[in-house]
C-alpha cells in the first residue's frame, strides 16, 4: 500500500524524466509553430533578433501547392506500404519456417536477425555500391548471368530500390516479433487441431493468424513510425533524385540545403501531423496491454 | 501424443532455414569478405568468393585515410554517454511507475512513448538553431543529450517493464523490516533489476550507434561518429569496394556482435512489452 510519503516521492523521481522529455517535445514544437507561421530565410538576412515578418498561412497553402509535395506524399505512402506488404509477408512465412524443428535454429536466427543492426548509413551504401552498381554490382552479375541487360537501379528502379534496402533493414524485426508471437501459441490447441485432421493451410488460417494478428498490428504500427521518417537511406544513395523524395526528405531540403526555414517549419508541421495518426493507433493497442 | 518429427522432414526444414538465413546474410558476409580483398578482385568478373589473396590492406588505408580512431571514438562516447544518461534519469521514474502506480501512470507513459513518435525532421531547424545558440553543435555533449532525449521513452518502457515483473511482496517485507526507500533501491531492488538494466543499457547502446539522422545532421568535422563517416564515403570513395567494405565492416563489428548477445530481450523493448 503506498503512502502519502511514498506517494510524493514517487512523483519526485519521475520529475526528471518528465521535465526533460516535456521540453524536449513542446519547445522545438512551438518553435517549429512558430516559424511556420513566418518568413524565415537566414541566408537573405531574415534574423530572428530583428523580428520575423508575419505571414499567415502563406507557408502551409505554398508547401502544399508547390509541385513536389503531392509526389513526396506518394514517394513515401508507396516505400511505407511497400515495405510493410513486404516484411510482414515475408516476415511470417520466415517465422513459421523458424518455428519448425531443425538443427541449428540458433545459427539462422543469429544470420536473420543480422541486418538489424547494421547502421542504415552502412546498409545503404553497401546495397548502392556494392549490389546495385550497374558495372561491379552483384546484382549486375547475376542478370548478365541470365543474359539480361543489367539494370541501372537507383536512377531507373529507385523507388523499388530503396524498398529493397529498407525491406531488408526491416525483415528481422518483423520475424523477431512474429516468431515470438508464434512461439507463445498454445501447442495443445494446435495440436488438437491437427488430431482432428484440419489441413495445414486451415489451421493457419483459423489458428495461428488470429493468434498473431496483434503482433502484426503492432509489427505495422512501429514500422510505420520509423519508416515514414527513413533519412539516412535516401540520403547517401539518391540524394532525393529519381523520384525518391520523401516527405521526410522533402522538409529536410527545404529547411537545410535552401534554408526557407519558414516553408520547411510548416512541412514539418504536415509531417507530425501525419506521424501523430499514426501514433493514436499504436498507443491504443499498447495502453490497452498495460491494463492487463 | 507426441509427435515424433522424421529426420527427413527436420533436414528439409533446415536446408531451406539455412539458405534463406544465408541469403538474407549475404550483403554483410559479402562486405566481409570484400573487406579482405585488393581493390582490383573486389571487382573481378566473375565476382570471387573465398579464393583471393586474404589482404589487410584496406584496414590499413581506411585507419590511414580518415582518423578511424576519431570517429570510433565519437561513437562510442555518445552511444555509451547517452544510455548511461538515460538510465540515471529513466531508474528512478520507471521505478515510482511500476511501485507507487497511480491513476495517470498509465497516461504518462502512453505520453511519453508519443513523443517517441515526433518526426524528426519537424523539429530539425528548432534543434539547429537552439545548439547554435547554446555553441554545441558538432559537440560529442549536444548530441548525447538528443540520443538520449530520443531514447529515454524506450529506456523508461523498457525497465517499467522488468520492474513490474519482481514480486510486490518483497519489497513490502523490506519496508516491515524498516528499510527506507534509499535502502529499498539500493538494497532490494537494485540487484534485481541489474538484468534488466543490462538488457536495456545493451539495445540502447544500439540503438544510439545507428542512429542516423541527428548524428548526420548536427555534426560536422569535430564530433561526428561512425554514421557520419560512412556517410563519407558516398563518393566517390565509395567505388573502391575493398576500402568501402573494409570501413563498414569495423563501423558495424561491435554492434553485430553485441546485438546478438541482446537478441532475447530485443522483442520486449521494441514493442514496448506488447509481444510477449
């Protein structure tokens, strides 16, 4: 039972942890707010000590109307269901094949789990290079090996390209967490089904899927997150050309490399909206676990 | 009854487990052994695999070239600086969370994981111009402090979670014995959470190492860590493969082989305890 004085102490250790995250969420907000709602190019000598000229929501209608945000809305919309469609197909498939018995479990779990922890910046420049370079690429082995014309991936396939890369980044974790989910399934139920002589292909559909259907939701719900927000990965392999332009990747340029610190605050703003979506979803799953 | 599984059945199991895991491998095996290849056989037609003269030089030339040490260094300080960091702030907060849990702990938590979610991207200028001010960007301190503010909601989670798991009744026996709340953590409590917070101090630690969009964007010659200097290599160094391979491997060397030690408590702190 806690005390009035356990009570007080409580609230006193969580203090800091409270204190720091709240200022590290509502002050870069309200200045990215506040910039959205203003002229702010440092490089023409707009100064933040000289005042900022008030402009409405002249930065929200021109972010919205100028001609790369509609494509950068599809870039990411297209790598984000891509890549979910991907890993969590695949991922499942990869969980139940680990979930079988076999010699050396251990191993393959260890070699599956790998790309997850490679940095993306390493991930990304070893797929440009070393697989999808048009001349030494592996990749461009192989399809001369079948005698077709090797494929310029990150000009010509490089959407597909970058869905590869993140695809590859990701699976482990979809089959981590969906081989965990697969493996608290209740043997005897399964194999209750199977005395009862229910196909194979049934009983993943009636037992094990429903059984795994909110580690799925969860699975989508965290990837969504991060890969609505991928950087590093278009970063040192298009640099945002072909078509790669993420919303993400949209912001970034607009308030670094043309420093219009106004019209990217209120892309930023369009992006933690987006994000915020998102999150309501995934918080209602995880806030319905904690009661139990 | 218990099934008995043919041995033909597991040996088909495994064949196919070992060629997808090995496939799914292969870009870091292939780094690998590139790594240890001239420049002129890592791009050989045919591609060669195991044949080749087993060369260090790219290590040589990839410490020579860029200051390895720096950046290792760098990455080092803001992985391990950030997630001890973390931990001081996280211990006591996920401590009175899971103990002295009240109406809104819940909220809080929810609340907290959410600004988790925050793109970061929308608050990139903001952070730009407050470590201007503040004169720490390119600092190894400005950015263990982001890393730190990014991962604490998962720092917190994470030890909520361990901590819910140690029976109430033990800490209650404690306090009938008198113990104050100093000696409850630091006697009781402290030595059953330390798998835990090995467990979280472990993925925090890779989760700072790869993290790749403030450490690209918030430092430049002084305080950039590994990320950035493979970023480096974009081009057009990154064409000579031997070098490329040879720099990724020791960027990623540490972190594989501690991401395989962590891989049981992986899933608990990626989902926030939501797959168990």
């Amino acid at each position: 039972m806690a005390t009035q004085h356990s009570r007080s102490a409580a609230r006193l250790m969580m203090a800091p942890a409270v204190v720091l995250l709240l200022g590290w969420m509502l002050v870069p907000l309200i200045m990215t707010v506040f910039f959205s709602f203003k002229k702010y190019l440092p490089l023409r000598g707009d100064k933040l000590s000289d005042g900022l000229e008030w402009v409405g929501f002249l930065n929200y209608e021109r972010f919205i109307s100028s001609g790369s945000f509609w494509p950068s809305v599809q870039t990411t919309l297209v790598i984000v269901v891509s890549v979910l469609v991907i890993t969590v197909t695949l991922g499942i498939l990869l969980a139940l094949l680990l979930d079988q018995p076999m010699w050396g479990q251990g191993f393959v779990r260890i070699l599956v789990i790998a790309p997850f922890f490679v940095m993306p910046t390493v991930s990304a420049l070893v797929w440009k290079n070393m697989f999808m370079d048009p001349i030494n690429g592996i990749l461009a082995h192989l399809w001369m090996l079948f005698g077709a014309e090797p494929v310029l991936w990150l000009s010509q396939a490089s959407v597909p390209s970058i869905i590869l890369i993140v695809s590859w980044q990701w699976l482990p974790f979809a089959t981590l967490i969906l081989l965990t989910a697969i493996q608290s399934l209740d043997g005897e139920q399964l194999e209750a089904s199977e005395m009862d002589g229910a196909p194979k292909l049934k009983r993943f559909w009636h037992i094990v899927l429903p059984h795994l259907s909110r580690a799925i939701t969860i699975v989508i719900l965290i990837q969504t997150i991060f890969i609505l927000s991928i950087f590093a990965e278009i970063f040192v392999t298009t640099g945002g050309a072909f078509g790669t332009k993420t919303l993400t990747y949209l912001i970034f340029q607009r308030v670094l490399d043309s420093q219009n610190v106004g019209l990217g605050s209120a892309g930023g703003v369009y992006a933690i909206i987006l994000a915020n979506i998102v999150a309501i979803f995934l918080m209602r799953i995880v806030g319905k676990n904690l009661d139990n | 009854m218990a099934r008995a599984v043919t041995n033909q059945r597991k040996a088909t199991n495994t064949l196919f487990a070992w060629a997808i895991g090995l496939l799914i491998f292969f870009p870091i095996l292939w780094t690998i052994l590139t790594s240890f290849k001239t420049e002129a056989q890592a791009i050989n037609d045919p591609p060669i695999f195991f044949f080749f003269d087993w060369t260090l030089e790219n290590y040589a030339a990839v410490m020579e070239r860029s200051d390895y040490a720096k950046f290792l260094w760098n990455s080092i300080i803001i992985a391990v600086g950030s997630t001890i960091l973390g931990v001081i702030i996280a211990v006591p907060a996920a401590w009175s969370m899971a103990f002295v849990p009240s109406k809104r702990t819940k909220d809080i938590l929810l609340w907290m994981l959410s600004t988790k979610m925050l793109p970061a991207v929308g608050v990139l200028y903001p952070i730009y111009l407050i470590f201007i001010q503040l004169g720490i960007l390119d600092s190894r301190i400005g950015l263990v402090v982001v890393l730190m503010l990014i991962n604490l909601p998962i720092i917190v989670w994470m030890l909520y979670t361990y901590f819910k798991e140690i029976p109430v009744d033990i800490l209650e026996a404690a306090r009938m014995d008198g113990a104050s709340l100093r000696d409850e953590i630091v006697h009781v409590l402290t030595p059953m959470a330390i798998p835990g917070i090995a467990s979280t101090v472990l993925l925090n630690i890779i989760l700072a190492w790869n993290e790749a969009f403030w450490t690209l964007n918030l430092t430049a010659a002084k305080a950039a860590p590994l990320t950035a200097f493979i970023a480096s290599y974009s081009s057009p160094e990154g064409l000579f493969f031997a070098k490329l391979s040879a720099a990724s491997t020791m960027a990623i060397a540490p972190i594989l082989i501690m991401g395989w030690f962590s891989q049981k408590q992986l899933v608990r702190g990626l989902t926030f305890g939501a797959v168990k």
